[in-house]
C-alpha cells in the first residue's frame, strides 16, 4: 500500500482517537461530578419504575389542574411517594423523558445545553410561538414540583428538573438534573421508553402514555396480570370504575397493541387485566 492509498486509513485512525480521548475526557468529568444517567438505547428514554407505577404524571385533562401541597400519590404498597406543586401530565412527562434523553453524557448537575425547537420536535410538538410558551410552563411546573420519595432502598427530596434558564449571551437554553435522581435508577430500577412509538400515539390517548411507562417497568417475555381497580387508582384516572374498563382503558390497550408495545391483551370478567410484554 502506497502512501497515497494509506491517507484514508490514517484519517480513520485519527477520528477514532479523538473520539475516544473524548469520551475519556467526559468519563472523568462525570467521575469527579458524581455519576450521570445510565445509557438509553437511541431514540429511548427511560422512566423510573416507581414513578412510572404511580399518579405523579396522570392522564388529565387540559386545565383541569390540581395544587398539591405534600400530598401522598397513588402507587405500590412498596413506595411512598408525595407531591407539593401543580399536578403534573402526560405531556409534562414528555417534556421530563426528553430531558432526561437531553442529558445522555452529561453529569448530573451539569448544565446541559439544548435546541428548544428540537427539543419539541423530538416529542412531537410543533415550534409555533405557543408551543415554546407551552414548555416553558411545563419547565416551570417540573422544576418547582417537589417529589418526596421513600423506597426500602432510598429516601429523597428532590425537583425533577433542577434548574433551567436562558444563557443572555449565547442566547441558548440549558437545564440541569439533580444528582438525587440518580437514586430512582438505582439497581436497574427503571424502564426504557420508545419514543418514537410515543410519538405516534393518537392525540388524547393519554391513558395509552401512562400505560406504556407502566409496561416499560415490567420484564418482557412474560405476561402480566394485573387488578383494573389498580390501574385506574395508580393511573389516577377519574371517574367511574366502570367507564374505564369498558371505554377508556380498552382503547389504551388497543393503542399499545397497534404500536406493537403489547400483545393479547384482555380485560376479564373479573375485573383482571392481562396482556403479554414482547422481549426487547
């Protein structure tokens, strides 16, 4: 091989170790910070498995709010989970999923800089002068919202988004996790979302958002069994028992099955649920 014909490789060579001082650069940097998200699957999120099985996002209706002060949510006997803060929905858990997708590398407390066109493109909103209104209100919510969490493993105090601002200067927009939420991903404990499937689930299908979080945080290959009662209280789904399973919670499954994210699912005649979870 001449010389000319080595160039190719030689650049190749090059880019491959910059990139890896690179990422041994921000290893360190995470290192000495005190550790960063763990690493998602492209085009993924991740939710924390008790938040995912709890009421802190719920599928509500626009406007219809409630303040919470120190509240206890509905969730697993295994978690205690309270609230202080403007109640929170499936579109605030969007903006919470890609925020944490936004952090991939970064170390937690870091400031971590974002497109906010982008940033509404990848949970499938539109950059209209509401829409960049609209997540700013939902950033406040998240980053004054105070989550009180108490497992058998942890016990924390925390806002879900830390902090966010607009750099006056450059003109750019960053947000910044608090390292305590390292501690809801703790020993595994969390489920990856597709947010390209997200994405595609038809408008006011909120119930099917929730849903998929609460699929995410269960081991696939297997079918899993679960009371309706339970559901519609950890869901935080309103109204009568009856309309959920026989108008809302039918349809969510339906949403899930047409996206491929569950398959069989059937409500029982004595009020189970069941539906099987394809492997990954």
């Amino acid at each position: 091989m001449n010389e000319e014909q080595s160039k190719p490789i030689k650049k190749l060579e090059s880019t491959l170790k910059k990139i890896q001082e690179r990422a041994n650069t921000a290893k360190k940097v995470i290192e000495q910070k005190g550790g960063s998200l763990p690493l998602f699957p492209e085009m993924e999120s991740a939710m924390p498995n008790h938040l995912a099985r709890s009421a802190l996002f719920a599928p509500i209706r626009p406007g219809r709010r409630t303040i919470y002060d120190k509240s206890i949510l509905a969730s697993r006997d295994d978690v205690e989970i309270l609230y202080s803060g403007k109640q929170l929905d499936m579109a605030d858990n969007d903006v919470f999923l890609q925020a944490l997708r936004a952090s991939q590398g970064y170390a937690t407390g870091a400031p971590v800089i974002f497109n906010r066109a982008e940033f509404l493109r990848e949970i499938g909103r539109s950059t209209g002068k509401n829409d960049y209104v609209w997540l700013e209100e939902s950033f406040d919510r998240l980053a004054t919202g105070t989550l009180y969490i108490k497992t058998k493993n942890y016990k924390t105090v925390l806002h879900l988004i830390d902090a966010y601002a607009k750099n006056e200067i450059s003109g750019k927009y960053w947000l910044r996790l608090n390292p305590e939420i390292l501690k809801l991903f703790s020993q595994k404990s969390y489920g990856f979302i597709d947010m390209d499937a997200r994405r595609q689930i038809n408008r006011g299908q909120e119930l099917a958002k929730w849903l998929q979080n609460y699929v995410a945080s269960h081991e696939g290959g297997k079918t899993h069994t679960i009371d309706g009662k339970s559901l519609q209280k950890w869901s935080g789904t309103m109204g009568r028992f009856r309309d959920f399973m026989s108008r809302s919670l039918p349809k969510a499954l339906a949403e899930l099955e047409r996206l491929c994210l569950i398959q069989n699912s059937r409500i029982r005649e004595d009020g189970k649920v069941t539906w099987y979870k394809p492997t990954r």
